[in-house]
C-alpha cells in the first residue's frame, strides 16, 4: 500500500483531531447546564441539518455531476438505502439528539453501553465521509468538516448526557466519548489511504458521502422537529434555515479561497 502524504492528507488529520476533540469539548462544558444542553440539541440540531443538505446539494452533487455525470446519482441514492439498512439493522447507530437527556428510569450501564458501541461505528462512518470529501479536494474537505462538526456537536452532548444517566462517572464518560470520537480519526485515514489506492471512481465518493449527509438530515433530524415544534413555523425552523444560509457562505468561501 503506497501512503499518500500529501497537503490533503495532512488537512485531513488536522480536521478529525480538531472534529473529535472540539466535539467533546464542547459537550463537556455544556453538560454542566442542563438548560443551555437542552437549547443546544433543540435548535443546533436543525441547523446542522440545514449544514448538511447544502453541503450535498450545493457542493458534493453540483461538483460531482459536472464532473462524473449520472453515476453520482445512482451512488447518492445507494447511499441512502445503504444507510436505512445499517441504521435498521443496528438500533444503536440510530441518532440521538433531544431525547437524550430527558432519559427515563430504565436507563442503565448495558443501555450507555449499546449507544457508545454504537458511537464508535457512527463516528467510524463520519470519518470515512470526511476522508474521502478531503480526497475530493481541500475546499470540499473543509466544507464536509464543518458540516459534521455542526451535526456531532449536538450530538455528543446528547451522548455525554446519556452515558451519565446510565451511570458512568465524568471521568469515565469523558475517557469512553474521548476514545469514540478518535474513530473518526481512523475512519477518515482508513478511507482516504484505501480509495487512493483503489483508484476508487470519484463520482461513487461524491454520490456516498452525499448520501450520507441527505439521510443524516432528512430522516432523523427534520422529523423530530415535525414532532418537537408545536407552531407550524417556530424556532426549530429559523435555525434550519439558518444552517442552509451558514453552510451556503461557508462553501462560497471555501471555494473562492481554497479550491
């Protein structure tokens, strides 16, 4: 296996430190305060939701359709599918955001146990996503981080409070979600090192990580804000649309930039 160590790879180890470590941070911190951690997976999730669909629609199908044609499409719509079944066939990679820490008295050791094993394998995922958008280019890798940070973010609070529920200590919960977060690390070079060496078709990458990102979006959070939100156009739907504005200036930048 010939080891690529070029400018690309470098960006992309320096984003999953920083999207692993920034992520549990954050958590950290905001699980201090119950209020701020609820306000932060209530409205941060939909804005990550609207970071992801302009990342997809905006960037990675554009770019990749110009570029590889019809087969981004067909990769995109693999992707979803391919996605549905993971998630169907293992509970435990399913996205937990608000009701994390609303919690209930069955909440126990083996349950932390599920969602951190579960953690390992969604963060493992959000790596291979990111190694193969640095592939791409450095303008779509850093485009990619942003839009995952903005979805883990809220995420990890939502985890870090769980694992508490279900027992473990600060410590423990720190250590556990510290070692989880750096999958993303292996998953990002394990991707980035195994397609460059396969020569694997660049549309395929467009199309899966797009993939990826539309599913995160539309079948996990923008349902629960259909369920959360009592008024037909309330908060939760401002930061959606917040998180399309964000993600689009941010890939105007990149672009201008970087690419």
């Amino acid at each position: 296996m010939i080891i690529r160590m070029d400018i690309g790879f470098t960006y992309l180890i320096i984003a999953a430190l920083a999207f692993g470590i920034l992520s549990l941070v954050v958590a950290v911190f905001m699980i201090r305060n119950e209020k701020s951690s609820k306000y932060l997976i209530k409205y941060g999730t939909p804005f990550a939701a609207g970071v992801l669909l302009i990342a997809a629609f905006r960037d990675l199908l554009p770019q990749g359709i110009e570029e590889e044609g019809v087969v981004v499409l067909n990769s995109t719509l693999f992707a979803i599918v391919f996605f549905f079944l993971i998630e169907k066939g293992f509970k435990s990679f399913h996205h937990h955001h608000e009701e994390d820490l609303e919690g209930s008295a069955s909440s126990n050791k083996t349950q932390g146990w599920l969602f951190l094993t579960g953690d390992v394998f969604h963060n493992f995922i959000d790596g291979i996503s990111l190694g193969g958008a640095f592939l791409l280019g450095t303008e779509v890798g850093i485009v990619a981080t942003i839009a995952l940070i903005a979805h883990d973010i809220p995420l990890e609070v939502g985890e870090f409070g769980l694992q508490l529920q279900a027992g473990f200590t600060k410590k423990q919960t720190i250590i556990r979600n510290l070692a989880t977060s750096l999958m993303t690390l292996v998953g990002a070079v394990f991707s980035y090192l195994f397609a460059s060496n396969l020569d694997l078709q660049l549309g395929i990458l467009y199309g899966g990580i797009a993939g990826f990102f539309i599913y995160i979006a539309l079948s996990d959070i923008v349902p629960t804000i259909h369920s959360s939100e009592k008024s037909r156009y309330g908060m939760q739907t401002l930061f959606l649309v917040v998180g399309l504005v964000f993600g689009y200036i941010v890939g105007e930048v990149a672009h201008q930039y970087i690419g």
